[in-house]
C-alpha cells in the first residue's frame, strides 16, 4: 500500500464511520466555501457608493480590496503552522467566528471600521484558503477532484450571487451599502454552526512522514511556479471584481447593468470550477488546460479593452470561463503537485501568501493607472501582461512532477 493511501486511511479511520458523518462534513466543507467570497464580491459593484459617501479616491478604494489580500499574504504561512498546534477543526471554527465579527465591523460607521472589518475577514479567510485543499487531500484522497470542484463551485456561486444583488439591495430594496454588506454575516454564522459537529469528529493531525519541509518548499522552482500561477489568477479576479463596474460605469452603463455582468462574469465560472478538477485529475499533466485557460483570458480582456461594448456580455463570459479555469487548476495544483496533507497545507500557505503579494498590488495598481492616465488603456495592458506571464509560468506548474522531485 502507497503512502499516501496509508496517510488517507489513517486520516479518515473514525472520521467519517458513517454516511451521515461524511455528509456532515461535506456540508461543513460547502458552507465555509460559501462565506470566503462573497464578502469580497459584494464591495465591488458598491465601490462608487462607498467612495460617495466616505470621499475615497481610485486608490483607497482599491485598497477596500486590497487590504484582505495583504493579510492573505501575512497569514497564510503560519495557517498550517496554527492547524498543527491547536488542531485544524478548532482553527477552522475560529476563522469562522471571526470572519463574520470582521464583517459586522467593517459594516459599521465610518472609513476606520471600514478597513478594520476588512483586514479581519481578511486574515479568518486566509486560514481557510489554506486548510481546506489539505483537509480534502487528507479526508477524500480518493474524490479530490470532485471535493475540490464541489467546494469551489460553492465558493464561486456565493459569490456571483452577492455580486448580482448588492445594487439591488443597495439601492432598490433600501439596505444602503453598509446593510448589503452586512447581509454576509448570514452565511457566516451558517458555516459556523455547521463546522461546529466537526469539533468532536476530525482528526488534528494533519502531518505526514517524508514530507517537503517548509523551508525546502520555498526552495523548489516548482512551489514558486504554482505560486506565481496562483499570484496571477489572483490579481486577475480581483482587478475585475474591483474594478469593472467602474470601468463600465465611465462607459455609460448603469450601476445595476454593471453589477449583472459582474454576476454574470461569476457565473460563467462556475461549470469550469467543478469540471476542470474532474479534467485535471485524470490527465498526465495540465498544460493543455493551462493554454486555454490563457488564451481565454487574452480575448475576454482584449475584448473588454477594444471591443464592442454591445458584446460586453460575451468578453465578460470569457474573462469567467478562464477565472474558472485557473481558479480549479491552482486548487488542484495543491494536491496533484505534492504527495501529502501537510505537503499540500505548505504549498498552499506558500502559494497564498506570496501569491495575493502579487494579487494585492493589482486593485491598487489598476487604480492608480487610471488615476495618472485618466484611461483605461494602460490598466488593461497590465491585465494582458498578467495572461501572458501566466501561460509561462503555468506550463511549468501543469506538468507532472512533485514538488520534492530532484529534476
């Protein structure tokens, strides 16, 4: 028997005895999805609204969407670290419990609260951006590709909800900004509560024998390909997130309008986030997924950049598709690139944290761009420049190695 079917095994003797238990976690698994996007996809179509009432410029108002990255990139190595000392279920909950303080907080009156809400949620999502591929490694290393697509399709449809309906609720159904942000809480507290039954059930360990140490992992040429890819994909999601409805408010188009091409961006995701894992999963390598991940990405930003604007809606769905591409193949890349649950909680901190360094320049820089350009042009080169790097570098990450191989 493998290792790693032995590390699966052990992992899962006594967690899931029965088939109500392996729902229980299943659900426990959905629901935490659920809550890591949406507190970020509902600021982007109410980004106008907010500078409106606090006088933020381009820049501070991309740091709203920049600051959670930042914490991102400070947590995620020490996520693995937190889970080892106190036991992955017990600093799940806490994330969770804190995720939906930092969302009443940033919900509050005035511009302090609204950052410090907003590093909060920040930091209780980088825990459970890291944990969670490890956790399904280790829970179903046999079903990886389809947790993995599971997760991120709850994850992704959160989120093209919130984006649909923030304006909506904002404005028509008279919640303002601050109450449709508040909205989130919700989901919060239900992923709370249903994480709760796994405190008596998980196993706390999460390591395993002849795993890559920390150290080496930042030593393999291979952990920094899939780190960049991911730092990529990242900046790209959320430059659109924060941005487009403003680019295409300057364009004319109203708020609402706006906010549904947002959705509907988020939606065209969602198939790929569940299929590509599935895809990934049998093939050799990903490579082939990684082309079309990019050459997707060329056409939906060249699109949005000199194409019609009454084909918005086409250029808007293949700017999705591709974020659904990237965004499964890096989950994947956690575990088809290592051989362990700890391997993969280190690769993902490490990919996590340098990775939203990148991404959190992006929301920052689109913005100041345009403020010094007064156009959308250059902003938009960056966003090609992004799509072809990431070609480069995910080509390497797709191919069939570990991150502890020689070669």
């Amino acid at each position: 028997m493998k290792a790693s079917q032995r590390e699966g095994n052990i992992q899962n003797r006594g967690l899931t005895d029965t088939k109500y238990d392996r729902w229980l976690l299943v659900l426990g698994i959905v629901f935490i999805a659920a809550a890591l996007r949406a507190p970020f996809t509902s600021v982007g179509p109410l980004v106008q609204m907010i500078q409106d009432d606090l006088g933020l410029s381009n820049t501070l108002a991309g740091a709203i969407t920049t600051l959670p990255l930042l914490a991102f990139a400070i947590l995620s190595p020490f996520a693995p670290k937190l889970a080892r000392r106190f036991g992955l279920a017990n600093v799940l909950l806490i994330a969770m419990v804190m995720l939906a303080m930092g969302i009443l907080v940033r919900s509050g009156a005035g511009t302090g609260l609204l950052f410090t809400g907003t590093a909060i949620l920040g930091l209780s999502i980088a825990v459970c951006n890291v944990l969670l591929p490890g956790l399904i490694k280790g829970k179903f290393p046999h079903k990886i590709g389809l947790m993995t697509g599971v997760y991120t399709v709850s994850m992704n449809l959160c989120a093209a909800v919130a984006s649909g309906i923030s304006v909506p609720l904002a404005s028509n159904a008279g919640f303002g900004w601050r109450g449709t942000l508040a909205i989130w809480f919700m989901i919060a507290a239900l992923a709370t509560l249903f994480w709760i039954p796994q405190m008596r059930k998980l196993d706390q360990g999460t390591g395993a024998k002849g795993s890559v140490s920390s150290g080496n992992m930042w030593r393999s040429s291979l952990a920094w390909k899939v780190t960049i890819f991911m730092g990529l994909q990242s900046l790209l999601y959320y430059v659109f997130i924060a941005w487009f409805s403003v680019l295409l408010g300057e364009r004319g188009m109203s708020s609402s309008h706006a906010g549904w091409l947002l959705s509907l961006m988020q939606m065209a995701q969602l198939p790929f986030t569940f299929f590509v894992p599935l895809w990934a999963g049998r093939m050799k390598n990903q490579r082939i997924l990684v082309i079309i991940t990019a050459i997707l990405y060329f056409i939906g930003i060249s699109g949005i950049w000199l194409g019609s604007s009454a084909l918005m809606a086409v250029w808007a769905i293949c700017f999705g598709i591709a974020g659904g591409f990237a965004f499964g193949l890096v989950m994947m890349f956690f575990s088809l690139r290592t051989r362990s649950t700890q391997e993969a909680a280190e690769l993902s901190g490490m990919a996590q944290s340098v990775g939203y360094v990148l991404a959190a320049m992006g929301p920052a820089l689109f913005g100041w761009l345009h403020d010094v350009t007064n156009s959308w042009t250059m902003p938009l080169v960056l966003l090609l420049g992004a799509s072809v790097l990431l070609l480069v570098v995910g080509l390497g990450a797709g191919s069939d190695r570990y991150v502890g191989d020689k070669r």
